[in-house]
C-alpha cells in the first residue's frame, strides 16, 4: 500500500516512528513533511498529504499535529477525503468499518508511542464492511460534498 504522510514539528518524532514502522512492513510512504522540529504551520501539509490521497497517487494517508485536531480539519477540506481523528484503536476500526475513512489523524503529542502503531495497524487493516446502512450514509456525505463544491 502506498501512503501519504504529514505532519508539523509537533507530531515530527511520532511521524518518523510511523514512517520506520510502515516501511518495515513493506509499504511504500510519501512524505510531505515536516523534515524537522522547526516550528511550522500545518495547513499546507495536511493539503498536499490529502490532495495525494484524493488523487489516487497513495492509498492511504496519515496526518499529525500536536492534537490531530488542526490538521484533520485541513485534511478534510479537501473533496473526496475523510479523515478522522483517532486516538484511540476502538475509533479506528470503526472510522474504516464504517466511514470508509482514507485519512488517519493522530495526536503526536497526545497519545504514545505504541499506541500510535496499534492505530495505525487498525487503520491500514481494517476493510470497509460496505453494510447498506454505512453505504447509504456515506452516498449523502458524497451529495453534500457534489453540492458544496458545485
């Protein structure tokens, strides 16, 4: 699987633990950044990671910050993207079971490290279980997302 991958300096540690942990298990990973713990802004980051996903150039996308808050509002705004804040592994197995979400968001500075890889894990394995209920309430987020970006 291919995987995009962001964060800003807040999450930057937990982004290079993921990045090892995604490689060893054999997928290829995209990063948009950061490359340091210099304080950065994360909108343009949490944009690029999202387009990438949206585009269909990766899978899957991972987006951080301090909280996961600031930049999966970012994520989000972007049309075809959901991507939820999971900080927790119940939340990430039930985003992709289902909300069909393509983007994880993590807590860098809110959740440990393993904890993070279990998420992770969770997220990555995890299929969408296409019950007639989670399609038929993702088909209306898709008509409001035709109707908001007419």
């Amino acid at each position: 699987m291919k995987i995009a991958i962001g964060c800003d300096h807040g999450a930057f540690d937990m982004k290079c633990l993921i990045m090892d942990h995604l490689k060893e298990l054999g997928h290829e990973v995209k990063d948009f950044g950061s490359y340091d713990k210099n304080s950065i802004d994360y909108p343009a980051i949490g944009l690029a990671t999202a387009k990438a996903v949206a585009s269909g150039e990766c899978d899957r996308g991972i987006v951080m910050c301090t909280t996961g808050i600031g930049i999966s509002i970012v994520a989000n705004k972007v049309k075809g993207i959901r991507a939820a804040l999971c900080n927790d592994c119940t939340s990430a197995r039930l985003t992709r079971e289902h909300n069909d979400a393509n983007v994880l968001s993590i807590g860098g500075g809110v959740i440990g490290p393993n904890l993070a890889l279990d998420i992770v894990d969770i997220f990555l394995t995890t299929e969408f279980n296409g019950m007639e209920k989670h399609v038929r309430r993702l088909s209306q987020v898709g008509a409001i997302e035709e109707e908001l970006y007419k």
